[in-house]
C-alpha cells in the first residue's frame, strides 16, 4: 500500500512556532525529505528527533525526486521540509508535489508559518487583495520586464528578496512604480525582527548604502484604483522614455518599456522621440 507524502511547515525563525501537529509528523514519518539536512537536523535535535533524511534541493530535485516517489509508492511515508516557511514556496518542493499527482500518491498539507503571510499581515498595507511574485531575477533585463508587467497591478505585491540586491532593486522599484507605499520586513520571528514602513522614493534614497541586513521582504501598494492610464498623454510617455534613455536604455528598447507602462504604442513613442 502506498504511502503518503507530508508537505510540512516549519518556523521561519523562532523554533517556538512549530505547531504540535507538525513537530508529531516529524516523529512519525519513515524519512525527511530536506532542503537542507543540516538546518533540518537542527530543528530535529531540537524537538529530540531522530529520523533519516534525504537531501531534496533545486539541483538534485530530479534525481531525489523519483527515489522518494519510489519509496513511497513501496509504503513508506516522508516529510517534505524547507529550511523555512512552506515548502513549495519558492521552493523545488513543487516538482516533488506535481511528480506525487502525476503517480497518484496522497499528499497531506501540514500548514506552518509563512513569510510571505506573516510580512503581509504587518505590513500596514490593505490585505484583501495581493499577489506573490518571489524573487526578482538578476538579470536586469528579465527583472525590468517582471516589474513591468505590473505596472497596471491593483493588488498589494510581495517580493522576496537579498540584502545584497536590496539597494538595486529599491531603484527599480521606485523607476518602475513611482512613488509608492512600501513597507520592508525584515528578519521575521527572529531577535532583530524589523517592520520598516517607508515609500519607493525614500527607501531608494535612505537605503542605497545596503545598510538593511538579514533575510528581507517587500511589500509593495498596488495600483490606486482611480490611477488610469488615461491621465498619462503622450508627451509624458515620452518623457518617462527620455528618463530611460537617461537610465542607460536604448531608444527602441526605451519606447517599448515607456509602451507597456503608459499603453500607448511603441512606434508612437519612438517617432516624437527622433522627431
């Protein structure tokens, strides 16, 4: 008989927010599938845990995949865990839940704490409505075009992101957005826990320096409801494409950023550009 596969929550920082549900799967499973084993065993010496692990990560995940499968499908029941959060988030723990659909094993969702939540909760900002958009990539190219793509988003936005990148990112953030409502969340359940309620001009400005540490989040407002693109005229998409020709971007490269921003056309903008 088939066993099951757990999708298993665990503390974000404070080992304290691992539920009595979770912290009795860990004991009972036959393995662990880990992100990491070693930040795992630590919360299993924590708990008095003993139990065997397999590494599961982005780089293994389809070899690990299949063998996990196989042990199950023979009976046995894991644990799938992230070092943090809820595994699927950001996470190749996905793989592994669409592998476990396509061969018919039972998956069973142990919740936990999630960053993604938690910063939203204390954000300051409204909660109805909102979208996860994980980690911005560091291409600049592909992270131009993510941020881009919403422009026209009303829902509050959630970002992942590094203290290294943070300075870059607050740039894009405030070029692509103007000036909006941020909030930077900082080190979640942990002692330095930091909830900095600020706007994309004044964070770009304050935190250029990469002052900000530890493991971060973003929440972003969304779009005002009453801010349509049809208050923006021509001649100030081609004033936001002159600013990013200022920026380093090519003229064709700069009417067509300008084009999904305002919603006018590109050859528009690039004709009252050479003109």
């Amino acid at each position: 008989m088939s066993g099951i596969l757990y999708v298993t929550g665990t503390p974000i920082g404070n080992l304290s927010d691992l539920s009595p549900r979770a912290a009795q799967t860990l004991a009972e499973v036959d393995f662990i599938a880990a992100e990491d084993t070693r930040v795992t065993l630590k919360l299993l010496n924590h708990l008095g845990i003993k139990k065997p692990m397999v590494s599961y990560f982005e780089h293994n995940k389809r070899e690990r995949g299949e063998i996990i499968c196989a042990r199950i499908e023979q009976g046995e029941s894991c644990a799938i865990v992230t070092d943090a959060g809820m595994p699927c988030v950001s996470d190749p723990g996905e793989d592994l839940i669409k592998l476990c659909a396509e061969r018919g094993i039972r998956t069973v969702v142990i919740p936990g704490p999630s960053a993604v939540i938690a910063a939203l909760a204390v954000s300051g900002l409204e909660t109805g409505r909102f979208c996860f958009e994980g980690f911005l990539s560091v291409n600049k190219k592909s992270r131009g075009e993510h941020l881009q793509s919403l422009q026209n988003e009303h829902r509050t936005m959630i970002f992942y992101e590094a203290p290294h990148k943070l300075p870059a990112t607050l740039r894009d953030l405030y070029q692509t957005f103007g000036d909006r409502r941020l909030s930077i969340v900082r080190e979640l359940t942990k002692v330095h826990e930091e909830v900095i309620r600020t706007t994309t001009a004044e964070a770009a400005a304050t935190y250029a320096d990469g002052s900000v540490k530890g493991e971060i989040v973003l929440v972003l407002a969304g779009k005002p409801q009453d801010d349509n693109d049809e208050t923006c005229t021509l001649a100030e998409a081609v004033a936001l494409a002159r600013r990013l020709i200022a920026d380093g971007e090519k003229a064709t490269e700069a009417a067509k950023n300008a084009a999904a921003m305002t919603g006018y056309k590109k050859n528009e903008i690039y004709r009252e550009l050479m003109g």
